[in-house]
C-alpha cells in the first residue's frame, strides 16, 4: 500500500517544476483506476508526443517511485464556477423577493 505522506511530499517537491513544462495547467493526487494507487495527475492542455518535446520539457511517468499520469483537459475556465455563483444570487434574489 502507497504512503499518502510521501506522496503529499512528491507533490510538494516537483509541483514548480511540473508547472514550468508547457501545456501544464494542474497538478493533483488521486486515484489512479487502473493501477490501483495513489498518483500525480498533471493536467495539460493538449497532449504533445514526448518524442516532440526537448528532453526538459517531458513529464516523467513516475517522480520518486510516484506514478505520474498526463491528462488532456483542454484550457480550464471560470465559467462553471461563474455560473453557480450567479445561479446562487438569482436564488437568493427570488427568497429575498418572497
């Protein structure tokens, strides 16, 4: 079994230095399914084939005995936040008016 703690340490030791690789918008811990362990999720925008990247800006597949899984998620917005945000005071517009 994975030591959370050492993982939380991983994160913390390597998390500027992922975020200085292109694309990189996010770097998390979560369960990897197939694998079955705690991992490093680092976000990207798109995906670049690491034969296309000069050796410094490739994402290694593991950090200190940590699995690192690359994940396409495009460009991250506020507007899902935004939206509930503004949802919520509508809500609160319509009790205030009751």
């Amino acid at each position: 079994m994975e030591n959370a703690d050492h993982v939380h340490q991983v994160k913390a030791r390597h998390e500027a230095e992922l975020f200085r690789k292109p694309n990189v918008v996010c770097v998390a811990i979560g369960r990897h399914r197939r694998r079955d362990c705690l991992a490093l999720f680092v976000c990207v925008t798109h995906k670049v084939a690491p034969e296309e990247l000069p050796p410094q800006d490739r994402i290694p597949a593991e950090l200190e005995g940590v699995t690192v899984h690359v994940k396409a998620i495009g460009e991250p917005t506020a507007l899902s936040i935004t939206s509930r945000i503004l949802e919520n005071q509508h809500e609160s517009e319509d009790i205030e008016r009751s």
